[in-house]
C-alpha cells in the first residue's frame, strides 16, 4: 500500500509595516486563499491587531477567498472595532474579481469599508474606520 502527500504550496501573505504614526500594516493576499491558508492569516491579523496596529488587507492581487478565509477578516475587522483600531479592504474597482463577487453573494461587502486604492484604505485606517461608514 503507498500514500501519497499532496502539498499544496501556502498561498502569500505579505505584511508591510507603515512607519507612520498611528502604526498601521498592510496585508497583501496574493493568489488563492482558502482553510489551508487561514489559520496563518488569523495569526498574522491576531498579531498586529495585538500589537494595536491599524490593518489594510490588500486585496488587488487575490484571486481566490473561500468563506473560512472571509470569517477570518470578519473576525479581524470585528475584533479592531471592538479595540478602536481601523480595519479596511483594499479592492481595485475595475476589475469585478471572485473575491467581489463573494462580497456581494454573501451580502457582506457592507461590512467592511472597502477602498481602490492603499493611500485610501491607510488612511481610514489610521483615522479608525473598521466599519462602513453609515
């Protein structure tokens, strides 16, 4: 009898820390983004939301998000609210991606205040802003 492993390469997670002040970070998905990879996501946002960082995910190059990955950020966004840290999206909006298309499904686009550009989404951050203006 043989068993074969399959390996899936990890899906990259950059994170880039804004020198500025309120010290923010910026997490870059790239590529797909499903179980395999959320718990090394969690962990990521649960550091620097620790740390009381302000967090853009940036997510232009993604491909792909299941919806363990989309709990993941909603847990984030939820826990930054609740410490009065900014946690925005990064989407550019002329490319309708899965990743849009999963927000609007899932009804939960509203949930996050979502920019097309990183400057955009920094600076809400940096100003607070983890939910969707009302």
């Amino acid at each position: 009898m043989s068993i074969v492993y399959v390996l899936k390469r990890m899906a990259p997670i950059s994170v880039t820390l804004a020198p500025r002040d309120p010290p923010a970070a910026v997490v870059a998905l790239v590529g797909e983004h499903d179980t395999y990879s959320a718990g090394r996501l969690e962990n990521e946002l649960g550091v620097l939301l620790d740390e009381g960082r302000r967090v853009v995910v940036d997510l232009r190059d993604t491909e792909f998000i299941d919806s363990t990955t989309l709990s993941v950020l909603l847990r984030a966004r939820h826990r930054a609210e609740q410490s009065s840290l900014g946690f925005t999206l990064v989407l550019a909006e002329h490319d309708y991606t899965q990743v849009n298309q999963l927000l609007d499904l899932t009804g939960l686009g509203s949930a996050f205040p979502i920019f097309s550009t990183l400057d955009e989404a920094l600076s809400a951050a940096r100003s607070g802003r983890a939910a969707r203006a009302a």
